[in-house]
C-alpha cells in the first residue's frame, strides 16, 4: 500500500472514531436520540395513509379546451357542481376582468361574516362621495339610522352602492380599510387573482377579480343561511328610520330575471339567487346559486355578456347543463 492510500485509510479510522466516540467524549448524552422511540411519529396509521389535501372539496379547472359550446358568447364563464366537486364548463375562468356590482358577494360576505347584523348604523356621509353616471342605489341618506340587515337587503336587491359604502364604514371606518379586508380576505379564500378597491364595485383600474376566484368567493358566502336567504329574496320591504326620527318603508326588488319571473330556468333546475352587475367596463355579469332536483347546489358565473339579454340567454345555457 503506498503513502498516499496509507493516509487515505487513517483518516477514515480517526472519522469512524470521532462518529462513534465523539472523539474520546462521554457518549450518554442527556437526551439522547432513540430512532425506536421516535420513529411512531414518522409512521403513517392504519385509515391515515394522507393527510386531506387543501383543495379536496374545490373545482379544479384542468383543459378549458376540452369545452365548447357555441351558445356561450360572454367574455368569461363557468359552471361548477359543488356536490361532485366537478367543473361543467369553463371559458377564460382565469382571466383578470372587471366584476362590476358581483364585488357585493365579497362584502356581503365580510357583512355575515364578521359583522353584526343587529347593529344599528347611522349612515355616513361618505354614501354622498357616490357620483358615477347611472351608479344604482337605495336611496338612504346620510344620518339615516338603519340596521346592518336591511343595509344588505339594500346592497343585494336593488345594488345599492350607498349600502356597500355605509357597510365599510361602519364595519372599518373608511372605504379604504374595508378594501384593505376584502383583499386579506381574498387571500385567505385562495382568490389570488383578485383585488379590490371599494365595497360596491364601481369602476377602479385596480379593482379586478376572475371566474374562478368569484367561484372561491360565492361558494364561502353560500355557507351563511342569512347570505342565502338574502339573494333568494325577491322583493323586501325595508325599515328604517331617517335622520330626523321620521319611519321609511322603501320596497327594495332584486335585479336577478330568473327570480322576477322575466326568464324562466330550465327544467328541473331551481335558481336559488345570485348577483347581477353592469359597468360600461365590466358588461353585464352574473352569478348564481342553482339547485338539482336532490338540492345539489351549482355555481355558475357569465362576465362580460354584450347585453342584458345576452347576459340571461348565457346563464341559461350555462345552467341547463346541470340537467342536460
């Protein structure tokens, strides 16, 4: 053997040595590690082979290619079955657009969510700051003293961008804060295509959301009973008080045709209730909760349909395909 594989083999022996013997230093360490012991909380139980994926209960959107279908002219749509958890029809369900007043499901949600529906709120003058051409409302003023309740029958039936404003404030005191909860939110929600700069949706170049993620959203409201009974609502006879104590009864009508009775939903399908939305920017847009004849729940959502007819002639479509 020569000098050098001499060396090579010293020097193997001393790191055995100093491995096994910590190189002359007492070996019973006072915690010493026991592989026996510990290996349990490695090994994988009977029944527990996975854990739950995050996403196990969620609408996977693989191939849009695999879909076509004609009859579908918006920009953007989906549909999704909650109950298979199966995606029944998909077009640009990723792209960033504007989502016109369907930014009220994600306040709306925040309203259930974290608020307190009994509260009584003085609106602000903030629902004055509301100048848009055509921005829809529900006609309450500032001072007026009004539950939470009634502010989301406000937001929800007739649109009302003064009930996101008095919403926010009240819940964060300004709109920006409120935006600022409806991105955390997002977030958390796994909405990372989206954000949002005002409660009611009016046009913002910053203020975007997608098919998909208003899927994520909608599907988290439909949790809330109190969300579910709002967007079934079609009409709503409000009650609230001015601000000089003087009692107002407003009657407050959804927007939505298919709860109107001015479209008719397939065959075995029940529109459970939804959100309209319509900017000169976003289009028309809609989504909707719809029911199988065993109560499975489907969401559907058209972006950007050219016209209001259009718009309930794409949802049909869309929805028809739950039973056909």
């Amino acid at each position: 053997m020569n000098i050098r594989n001499c060396k090579h083999v010293l020097w193997m022996l001393a790191a055995a040595a100093w491995l096994s013997g910590c190189a002359g230093l007492p070996v019973n360490l006072e915690q010493e590690y026991q592989f026996q012991e510990r290996a349990s909380f490695a090994t994988v139980q009977a029944g527990d082979a996975f854990a739950n994926a995050f996403a196990k209960d969620l609408c996977v959107v693989e191939d849009e290619a695999a879909f076509s279908d004609g009859a579908i002219t918006s920009e953007a749509a989906a549909i999704f079955d909650l109950y298979d958890s199966e995606v029944l029809y998909s077009k640009n369900a990723f792209q960033k657009m504007y989502p016109a007043s369907i930014t009220k499901v994600m306040t709306a949600l925040l309203a259930v969510k974290y608020g307190n529906l009994t509260d009584m709120v003085t609106v602000p003058q903030e629902v004055t700051s509301i100048t848009e051409s055509g921005a829809t409302m529900c006609g309450i003023k500032p001072g007026d003293v009004i539950s939470m309740q009634e502010l989301l029958y406000g937001l929800m039936l007739p649109s009302g961008n003064d009930a996101g404003v008095a919403i926010a404030v009240h819940m964060d005191g300004s709109v920006e804060a409120f935006a600022d909860r409806m991105n955390r939110e997002a977030a958390l929600l796994g909405a990372t295509g989206s954000h949002f700069e005002n409660p009611h949706g009016l046009n913002a170049e910053n203020h975007y959301t997608t098919v998909y993620d208003l899927y994520l959203i909608f599907q988290e409201a439909l949790k809330y009973p109190e969300f579910r009974e709002i967007i079934h609502t079609a009409s709503h006879t409000a009650q609230y008080q001015d601000s000089q104590g003087q009692a107002k009864t407003p009657t407050w009508k959804n927007s939505n045709w298919f709860l109107t009775g001015q479209k008719e939903a397939p065959e075995g399908v029940t529109v459970v209730g939804g959100k309209t939305g319509t900017t000169n920017a976003a289009g028309y847009c809609l989504i909707m909760d719809s029911a199988d004849a065993k109560n499975h729940d489907y969401i559907s959502v058209v972006l950007k349909a050219d016209s209001r007819p259009a718009l309930y002639e794409n949802m049909y479509h869309l929805i028809d395909k739950i039973v056909n």
